[in-house]
C-alpha cells in the first residue's frame, strides 16, 4: 500500500468501517502542521468526525526511516515486525497497569497502519518539561509501571518453558537496531560525532580512559544478551503524553526482552538533560528555572522510590508461589537494578548532546555560547557517573550529586 496522504486516508478509514460512509472527516498531518511531534519513521494523522466528533490516530509504518531519508535520501530500510511488536505490546501494558496505553482500534498489517485512541488533549513530556510545564505524581506512576512489566515478564514469577514461551511471543528482530546509537555511535566512543569547541578537551579525555570504554561496552554487552524482561526499549520524554491526571506511554516499537535496568535508565537520562539544560537556558527568571530543576529531581526520586515500593509490594504478595522470591533479596534486586540505571542513564545522557540531528529540543533551545558548556557539564556527569557508580547508594544520594555538578544554585 502506498503511503497514506489527507485524501487518501479519508476513504481508507471510512473502507475499514472505522467511520461511518456520511462521515465528514477532517484530518491533520501532525508532523506539517504540530511543532512538538518527533518520530523518525511514521506517518501519523489525527483524524475527526465533524458530524459526531469522534477521532483517532493513524499511525502509518514507513518501510524506511522517514527522518534520514529526508535528511540524506538513504534507504534506512524498516522492518515491519516493528508494527506487530507495537500492537501487542502496547495491549499487554494496558493489562498491566490501567489507562498507561493507548487503546487500538484496528491493525492492518499489509498496509502497516494503526488506528488508535486520539491523544491530542495530552502533550509529550519533553515538550512540557522543557516549556517548564509539570505534572504532580508522573514520575511515581511511571515507577509503579515499570515495577510491574519487570516483576510480570522475568524470572521471579516465570521459569522454563514459560518464559520462554512468553520471550517468543515478544520476540522482535528491531528490538537490538538502537545498539550502534547508544553504545558505538556516541560522543563518549565516536570523535566523529560533533560537539561544540567547549567540550572537546573534556571528551578527549573521556576517550583515552580505558575504565570508561570497558565500562560502555559491558553496558553494550548487557544489553545486546541480558533478556531479562519485557522492556520498551526507547523510553524517554518523547515517548510519553502526560495531561492532567493522565500519562500514556507511545512507540513501542523497538519492544522485546531486553536488560532488566534500560527503561528506567533511559528515562533518568532524559530528566538529567532537561536538568542541565537549565544552566544554560537564561530566557526564564531563576526562580522558574530552581523550580524546573527541583522538580527533574523530585520526578526522579519519585519514580525509584515507588519501583522499590511496588517491588516490595508485589514480591510480599507473590512470595509462596514463587521459589525464586523465597531465596532472593527484594532489595538486592532492586539495588541491581538502581546500579545498572544510573550507567544506562548517562549513556542515554551524551547520545542526545551531539550538534547535529540527535540534539535534543531541550538543548536546541541554548544559544550557542552557552551550549558547549552544557555539553561539558553533561559529559563530566557521565563520567563521574561510570566510574563512581558504586558510590551511589540510592536516587537521593545520585540527586545530590546532580545538584553539586549542575544545579542553578552551585554555579
């Protein structure tokens, strides 16, 4: 099937009965005309019924990576595996924790398209964190989710032919393509990959320190053959619409089993970035800057906080029908999984810090001047970060340090 356009989608819909034949539709290609919409391969269209005013979104899976094939005419070839990984993960989170997921109304593989439950009343994290909106109580519910696909799909519940039934089910050729972005193609490995003249000295000497890089490629390692859980795999902001009282989770498609710590890592990467990008963004008073800063850490508190808190929970209430629970320590897991986030984090950290495509909103918005040292205090954190990570016991004790090397008020 060709790729759908405004006027093609509208008989595409009404043919597979999601509107009625009178139906008079009104559609929005979201990346011309929304600003704060990022993917780099999908078309996405919200689509509404004037006569009733119901709507959805369509998602469209392009059979290349539509941002780089913009960008520099390349193939970038996508597998659609990645749709069907999408729909079943996406229904499975919906089980697991109510309302975290966006509800599916119909999947068309052979034409790669999802229609789904609209989200134009929410906002994508990122955007709003970086327009210095909040929302009360996101990162707790993001820690109680997580706890929830960990302790649901590894082995403290599932063994044997169980899980691997279940690794089968979610099995996804895609789920190892982010590897070269966060583990080789990254400003810590990479001196290709561009940074301003600032923070170059601070990189050279990240690139000749042989613990960091043994470091990087045993993060890469873990990643490439811990299947440990069901992850999301690329959980950051931008994957993640938040609205009053409401937070959905998007973009499932690099889904599949994975290491036990990457989505939390992942997300405590992009609080750090919208963390440091205060230091150098002087449009706002200080006062309203304090306030973003506070509340990136309160978030991030908050989120490992409830994990612990769920884990506790849920091993207590599962613990007689588990063996694994008897003989293990709750904490020690958990403990293991706060070491492995904080290195996940920052590797998640410097591969959105580069000038060039992979530069975040966040980031994009700091006048040059002021960029490369944001890039410096980033990289400093990250390598403080991999080389010290047993110092930090808890989320509390790593927030004290993000406060030290980049909070307003210690500069």
């Amino acid at each position: 099937m060709e790729p759908l356009n405004r006027d093609t989608i509208k008989a595409y819909l009404i043919q597979m009965k999601i509107f009625p034949e009178n139906a008079l539709l009104n559609v929005i290609d979201l990346h011309e005309e929304i600003q704060n919409i990022e993917g780099y391969v999908n078309l996405i269209f919200a689509v509404r019924d004037l006569n009733t005013n119901c709507s959805v979104v369509v998602k469209q899976l392009l059979p290349y990576i539509r941002a780089f094939k913009e960008a520099d005419g390349g193939d970038h070839p996508v597998l659609m595996e990645r749709l069907r990984t999408e729909i079943a993960v996406l229904t499975f989170m919906g089980t697991l924790y109510e309302d975290i997921a966006p509800d599916i109304y119909l999947f068309d593989e052979a034409a790669g398209v999802i229609v789904m439950e609209d989200l134009m009343d929410l906002e994508l994290l990122r955007f709003e964190l970086t327009a210095g909106v909040t929302y009360p109580d996101v990162g707790k519910k993001m820690g109680i989710f997580l706890a929830l696909l960990f302790f649901h799909t590894s082995d403290l519940l599932m063994t044997g032919r169980k899980l691997e039934g279940v690794k089968h089910f979610f099995y996804n050729d895609e789920s190892k393509r982010l590897y070269d972005l966060l583990f080789v193609n990254n400003v810590l490995l990479c001196a290709e990959k561009p940074l301003e003249p600032e923070a170059e000295e601070t990189r050279q000497r990240i690139l000749s320190n042989e613990k960091i890089r043994a470091r990087v490629h045993a993060l890469g390692y873990k990643y490439l053959n811990n299947d440990e859980c069901l992850i999301h795999n690329d959980l950051h902001s931008s994957n993640i619409m938040v609205g009053p009282g409401k937070v959905k989770i998007i973009d499932t498609e690099f889904s599949g089993y994975g290491p036990k710590a990457i989505d939390i890592g992942r997300l405590t990467g992009s609080m750090i970035i919208n963390y440091v990008s205060w230091l150098g963004y002087k449009a706002l008073p200080e006062d309203k800057r304090l306030a973003m800063q506070a509340y990136d850490l309160d978030f991030m508190a908050d989120m490992y906080h409830s994990f612990e808190c769920t884990m506790e929970k849920l091993w207590a209430e599962n613990q007689r029908v588990s063996y694994r629970l008897k003989v293990l320590s709750c904490q020690d897991v958990c403990d293991s999984i706060f070491q492995d986030a904080l290195q996940y984090a920052v590797i998640s950290l410097i591969t959105r810090i580069s000038s060039d495509m992979a530069l975040t909103c966040d980031l994009k918005r700091i006048e040059k001047r002021e960029l490369g040292f944001i890039q410096k205090r980033s990289l400093e954190i990250a390598e403080y970060t991999l080389l010290m990570t047993d110092t930090f016991h808890n989320i509390d004790e790593f927030n004290a340090f993000l406060r030290c090397c980049a909070g307003i008020g210690q500069q």
